[in-house]
C-alpha cells in the first residue's frame, strides 16, 4: 500500500500529465482540501468549472456538483472519484414531483438551490446556491416563487424579503437539520463572547438565533475578517479546517457534533488517485437535459 505521501506525488505527476484539476468543497477531508487546485463553496465551484481550460475535471464533493460541472463544461472529462456520493437533499424532489409542484401552482418561476438534480435544473426558471440566494429570488420578476427543494433556505429567503412570497418544497438536509436549539442555546451560555455563524440550511429557529448567515465561504470570510476571536460554526465540520489554518489565534468551537455529512466524508486522497490513474468515475448529462439545465445555471452566474 502507499503512503499519502506517495499517493500525493502520483495525484502532482498524473494531473501535470494529463491537464486535468481537482475541485473540492469546503467539506472534503483535509488531506483533500491541501492538495486541491480550488477549495470552495458551490457558487465558486461552479464559477471555475465554467472558465477552466484542463481537460480533466476532478470534482471532489458530491454528485450534484460535478453534474453542474458537467453542464457547464461539456467538453471536458469530469469525474465524480466516488460515485454514490450523493446528496440526500437533492433526493427529495424529482421531476414527477416537481410537475406537480408546479401544476398546483401555475404561472410561478421557480427557483432551483443547485443541490438538485441536472433533470430537475432542466425543469427550473434559474439555480441559486446559499450564497446568491437572496440576490437570485430578488432579480426574478414575479411576486411568488417556488422554491425547491431546500425549506429552510427558502423559508429563510421568504423571511428576508418581505415583498416576494415564497413557496417552498418540503426538502431538508440532513446534516444541518439535526441542529437542535438546545444545542445553540447552551453554547450561547458556555461561549457568551463568541458569534455563532450559520449555514441557511439549518431550521428556522436556529438560524434566528445566529449572528451571521451565510454560505460555507461566507462564514470562513466573515471569521477570518473579523476582530472577533472566538466563533461557533453552525455547518458542516469540513470549513474548520480552513478556517484554523487561515486563523491559528482565533478558537473555533462546532455548533453541533451532528454537523459531519456522512456523503462529503466518503472521497479520501486514495480515491482521487484512482480515479486520475484509471480516468474512471466519469459523470455524463443526457445533451437535451444539459441544454435547458445549462439555461438555469447561466442566468444565475449572470446575476452572480
Ligand atoms: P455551500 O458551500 O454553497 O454553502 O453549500 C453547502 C452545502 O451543503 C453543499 O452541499
Ligand atoms: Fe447534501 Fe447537506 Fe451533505 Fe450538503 S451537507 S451534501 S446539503 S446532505
């Protein structure tokens, strides 16, 4: 067996050799996040996916982002280094229930959060990720929106702007929904100088209790900017390792010990190796589908 050592060497002369990039979420694995050409939140993953020029993409995270990567760059090879990682979220709507939603309520744009499918992307007006949100749903030119398939953020977004009603599907992620307020309410006690910064895909009354909320890039910004010195992370555990790399004097404390995503932990160095050595683990979008996804993906990088 190889060291990570060794493994890391192979993944440096394999990517030379073959032009190709590894792209990781902010929740991958350290080991992963170190030898990444990006690290970031959805919305950058996206972003560089669209202006890249390798010839292999390597997306490290789950499989709705390397579909988007998929729809935004179609010449290239993109692989998914572990194939049933996926995201539970995304899994609570499909295109039949998504029809529906929208036969029930005609004439509504709707709103896709990129944890979706490429089919139900295809079937939406425009994506948002948790960090243009706000801006997406505001730039849509109708009183109402439906918005699929995340509650929480669209019940945060509905809260946020009062001029637009917003319609959600009943979809949760499983991670940051296990946050209790007990958990959020005793570390206010434990920590009473510290800011607690929250993903929106947290439930309402946690995110009503938190100083900051934003996407997993925003709330490593938001820590690594401030004067403040101490922060509790209400989101996947993944961003402490940038945010203490970027901060060693600062102390970070996770909202909850729930807040791990079994699906983000499933890519280790090993498998990212194989998939360059073998080119294996290959993510492909029917090109009718990809087309009208594309739509949706574009507009929102346009507001973006
Ligand atoms: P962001 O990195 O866009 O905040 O997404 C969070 C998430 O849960 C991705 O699955
Ligand atoms: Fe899906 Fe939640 Fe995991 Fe993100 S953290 S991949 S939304 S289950």
């Amino acid at each position: 067996t190889m060291t990570d050592q060794e493994m890391i060497q192979e993944i440096n002369q394999l990517r030379r050799e073959k032009k190709a990039v590894i792209l990781a979420h902010n929740y991958q694995v350290p080991e992963i996040q170190d030898i990444a050409d990006v690290v970031g939140d959805s919305l950058k993953l996206s972003q560089e996916a669209a202006k890249t020029n390798a010839d292999i993409i390597v997306l490290s995270g789950v499989h709705f982002m390397a579909e988007s990567v998929k729809i935004l760059s179609p010449d290239r090879k993109v692989l998914l280094p572990v194939y049933d990682a996926g995201c539970p979220m995304a899994d609570m709507i499909d295109v039949e229930k998504l029809r529906k939603f929208k036969e029930e309520n005609p004439n509504v744009p709707v709103v896709c959060y990129v944890n979706s499918s490429a089919e139900v992307k295809a079937e939406s007006d425009i994506c948002c990720t948790s960090s243009n949100a706000l801006k997406v749903v505001k730039s849509v030119h109708s009183d109402k929106v439906l918005f699929i398939p995340d509650k929480n953020l669209g019940d945060y977004i509905d809260r946020q702007l009062p001029e637009k009603q917003v319609i959600s599907w009943q979809g949760f992620c499983i991670t940051h929904h296990r946050v209790k307020t007990t958990e959020i309410d005793a570390v206010r006690q434990q920590h009473p100088e510290a800011s607690i910064l929250v993903h929106p895909e947290c439930a309402p009354e946690i995110v009503e209790k938190a100083d900051f909320i934003g996407s997993t890039s925003e709330i490593i910004k938001y820590a690594t900017e401030s004067d403040g010195k101490t922060f509790v992370i209400g989101t996947e555990m993944g961003v402490l390792h940038k945010l203490r790399k970027n901060n060693p004097h600062k102390k970070f404390y996770l909202l909850s010990p729930a807040l791990v995503c079994f699906n983000m932990k499933k890519t280790t160095l090993r498998d990212i190796y194989l998939a360059l050595l073998n080119e294996e683990k290959e993510i492909l979008v029917e090109e009718e589908v990809r087309l009208r996804a594309l739509n949706s993906l574009k507009r929102m990088l346009e507001i973006s």
